[in-house]
C-alpha cells in the first residue's frame, strides 16, 4: 500500500517509517525540512498550515495516517493552531483526494478536555475526525516511550539518582511502547474497520501504579529506586521554575502539571484482539529503551 504520513519527523512518525518499511509499504511522509533520501520514501516538503503540501502529499495514497501534533507549546492559542487546524487541513486535502481510510493519533488526554489545552485541543481535533464522513479510526495512546523519544529522558535522567519523582500517590497510567503503537497503526491501515476510537496499552490490567512504574524505570538503568510523590502544589512551584530557566522550551508545564495529577489515565477501550496485541513486554521495552538512550550518549 501506499501511505501517506504526516509527522513523519517525530519521534512515532518516525518508528512507523521504519515498520512500514520493513513491512513492504511505499511511503509519502510530510516534512517541514529537506530530508535525506531513503528508498521507499517520497518526502513531501510542507507543513498543516500549507494545503498545496498536503494535496501532495496524499496524491495516489490508499491511506491517511495522521500523527502529527503539538504536545509542548506555550499557550492554548498555538495548540488550536497545531492539533485542531491542522487536522482540519489534513480531512480537507483527505476528502479532495478520493481517500476513504483515515487513521488518526489522539490522546487519552481528549478524555478529559477541561484538565488542559492539549487535551481539549485533541478532543476538538476528534470531533473533526467523527464528522469528516472518511472511514476514519481514532487511537489514543497513552504514555508512549521508545528509542528517540525526549519527553521522557528526564524520568530515566532522575532514576540514575535513586531518586524519582513522580505525581501524587494514587495515581495510575496505562503504558505503550512505540513499536507496538506502529504495528497497531499499520493493522488497521491495512484493515478497514467500523468507526471507533481504540485506547491500546501494554496489556497490563488497570495501568501502572506511578510508583511501580517509576521502580520499573529504575530497574531498566540500573538503580533501586526511592519514589517521591510531589503535591500539586510543589508540581506547580517546580512548573514555574522550569519556565524560568527554560522559558519557551520549558517541558513541566501547567498543563502539564493538570494532566499529570489526574488519578486516572488508564486505557479502557483496547483494540480487538483479531486484530492487535502488544508484543514487547514493558520492562523490557524499558530495558530497550535505556540501552538506545546510553548508545546515543544521552544517558
């Protein structure tokens, strides 16, 4: 098949790549930059906000799969502009090229629209998808981590220490490595379904207590880990600090600090089984991931 893929760049963009690659598929992936050639892989130069890019783009695809996103910027105004205009764009040029199967990333953070700006601009972007008229399947992974992943270096950063913290004690999250989120995505490009929006995780009933998770990352680099779970109140002190010295690229954010304070971000839909079960268990998904962070020299 061929696919057309936006954030084709990103850290899951990427990885899907490479799986539909070695899957057999041709690739149309959308970049803002030119990109060193790969066999198998027509880059698109262009962006969301530029329409003559994204009817390129998916000129002769069989199907769309929307990843790109904004998940770090500053203000509510720059996640409408990321995550809900810009997929606005991608159904347009969708609609107007004949393609019917379109597979959009969300978020669990669009089950909660009013904890943060993220979540509410992907709960905006899903009403977009539901009413586009496309064959459309909406997955909202929770927490993702792999290889070439940043958002989440700093927590195996701080597992170095021996010391972790993590949201208050109560909390819950489901898990997901990259690699089994791709193969998910590539099976349902490859498998019409019914319109539904699917919350795969790893498999592990209930999610993770933060605090076994947080042990679980500490195994993975080596360390016995102490967990301190921080108060709200300290979270929001720790959000200002990190503005500060990191402003704009500031990655504890205050919707951040909503988001992660929220008890539950367990996936309660998963995909059918027929059609997709995780394959990497997580610690050693973890494992995996600490390696590729000490051979890129980032831990």
């Amino acid at each position: 098949m061929i696919l057309a893929i936006t954030g084709g760049t990103g850290f899951v963009g990427s990885h899907l790549i490479d799986h539909a690659l070695e899957t057999g598929h041709t690739i149309r992936a959308l970049a803002r930059k030119p990109q060193a050639k790969r066999t198998g892989v027509t880059w698109i130069e262009g962006a969301l906000d530029r329409p003559m890019s994204l009817g390129k783009l998916v000129e002769g695809a069989d199907v769309v799969i929307h990843v790109a996103g904004v998940v770090n910027v500053p203000d509510r105004v720059a996640f409408a502009a990321g995550n809900i205009a810009g997929t606005e764009a991608i159904l347009k040029a969708t609609r107007l090229s004949g393609i019917r199967r379109f597979v959009h990333v969300s978020s669990l953070a669009a089950r909660e629209p009013t904890l943060s700006n993220y979540g509410w601009s992907k709960a905006e972007a899903e009403t977009r998808v539901q009413a586009s008229g496309l064959d459309w399947t909406i997955i909202r992974p929770p927490a993702i981590f792999g290889p070439r992943d940043h958002e989440l270096l700093d927590v195996f950063k701080a597992a170095r220490t021996g010391y972790l913290p993590m949201p208050p004690a109560g909390t819950r999250v489901s898990l997901l490595y990259v690699e089994d989120l791709t193969a998910l995505l590539l099976a349902l490009a490859e498998t019409p379904a019914a319109p539904s929006i699917m919350e795969p995780d790893d498999g592990v009933p209930n999610g993770w207590d933060n605090r076994d998770f947080a042990r679980a990352v500490g195994v993975a680099v080596g360390k016995s880990i102490r967990v301190i779970s921080t108060p709200r109140a300290f979270l929001r002190l720790a959000s200002a600090a990190d503005r500060l010295v990191r402003r704009r690229k500031a990655k504890l954010t205050r919707d951040r600090v909503s988001y992660f304070c929220h008890p539950d971000w367990v996936s309660h839909a998963p995909p059918p089984p027929a059609l997709w079960t995780p394959a990497v268990p997580t610690p050693q998904a973890l494992a995996q991931t600490a390696a590729w962070y000490r051979a890129a020299g980032l831990l």
